[in-house]
C-alpha cells in the first residue's frame, strides 16, 4: 500500500529542505546582536539627485569593514523648515552588528534611538542586505 506518490514525495522533501534553510537563517540572525545606525543622506529639498546615495553609504561602510545586514532610505522624524535648497531629512537607516558600531560611528553614524522619532524598518523582518537600486522618497 502506498501512501505517498513520488510527486507528493518530492513536494514534501523540497519542503523540508526549505523550511530547515529559513530555521538556520534565523539561528544565525538571532545569536549576533544588531543594532540600527543611521547618517543623513545629505539630501536638499526639491534636488532631488543631491546627497550621498543608498547604495553608495553602503558601499563606504563595507570599506570600512563594517557589514550592512539591510538598508533604507528613511525620514529623521524632525519638523523642518519646507524650503528648496534645506535639508530635507532623509536619511540612510543601516542594520550592523553590535560589534562594528565604533566603525560606523568613525564614519559619523549614530545608533537610531538617538533619533527624535524612530522610523519604521524593515529591517526588523529582513535579515539579508536587499537591492538598493531604485529605492528614493
């Protein structure tokens, strides 16, 4: 008596490969403690190619050793004035390991919580660096 087809067989296989690779995932995100950090991307209101880029903050900080587990484009929280030519606010939000923070502070990076207003991440759900091409505000 046969319970299982080969088709149901290798469904059930490719499943448990599958769901073994996102448990070993987590593992690894959950045993190095992360922090967020974030830089102004030096931006001005209605420039909008002005500032440093996503792609290319990221790209600063893997020189400098530290590894980005994600990144994106966000707001300060801080009420400013509207006003072409100011700062607009935007800012790189970068997810690190806890033990590459002074790296990132050399480069001018500070912890989130410092932060008026903490905006929302992603990254609380992304543990892998995402494609940065095509991200504005």
């Amino acid at each position: 008596m046969r319970i299982v087809n080969k088709s149901g067989f290798m469904t059930l296989l490719i499943a448990a490969v599958a769901l073994t690779a996102c448990q070993s995932r987590s593992v690894v995100s959950t045993q190095e403690p992360a922090v967020q950090v974030y830089r102004s991307a030096q931006a001005l209101q209605c420039e909008s190619s002005s500032g440093v880029s996503l792609a290319q903050a990221e790209a600063e900080l893997a020189n400098a050793g530290v590894a980005a587990r994600c990144g994106q484009v966000a707001h300060d929280g801080a009420m400013r004035i509207q006003m072409c030519g100011a700062d607009s606010g935007r800012i790189h939000l970068f997810r690190i390991t806890a033990n590459q923070l002074a790296a990132a502070k050399a480069l001018g990076y500070e912890t989130a919580e410092t932060l008026e207003s903490l905006p929302p991440s992603y990254c609380d759900e992304v543990t892998e660096p995402v494609p940065t091409e095509g991200i504005s505000l």
